[in-house]
C-alpha cells in the first residue's frame, strides 16, 4: 500500500528499511512474489520518508534474494 508507511516516519530522523519478502515455502515466482513487492515497499518508504520534514536519511539493505535465481541449478556457479 502506497501510504502505509505515511504515519510511521513522521518525527523520526532516520528510516532504516531492512524488509524484503521472502520466498514462500513452495513454488513462487520470482518477479511476482520477490522482485515486484520489494521494489513496491522500497518505492512507498521512500516516498514516505519524502513527506515527512524530520526525516534526515533513509538507509536502504537488500539481501541474498537480490542476488539468487531459483532457474540456475545449484550446481551451477
């Protein structure tokens, strides 16, 4: 949801955004369920974060979904 983070950056200095969906148990796709819904909650905390006068920095991590592709086997480097 685009303004979900709206009211949880207001007054605070720093945004830390450290979330990433993880794959679910079972068979998934990666755009549909990794790729678009972390570029989508990386998108509304920044946009968020624009909104709010107090915020100073964002900091932005990612994790090893970012680099993984379930299409390569394992054995392959």
């Amino acid at each position: 949801m685009p303004t979900a983070y709206d009211e949880a950056v207001q007054g605070v200095d720093i945004v830390i955004h450290m979330a990433s969906p993880l794959p679910p148990s079972h068979a998934f796709d990666n755009e549909k369920d990794i790729l678009i819904p972390a570029r989508d909650g990386a998108v509304n905390i920044l946009k968020s974060a624009s909104k709010s006068p107090s915020v100073k920095r964002v900091v932005l991590t990612s994790s090893s979904a970012a680099v993984t592709d379930n299409d390569i086997p394992r054995s392959e480097v």
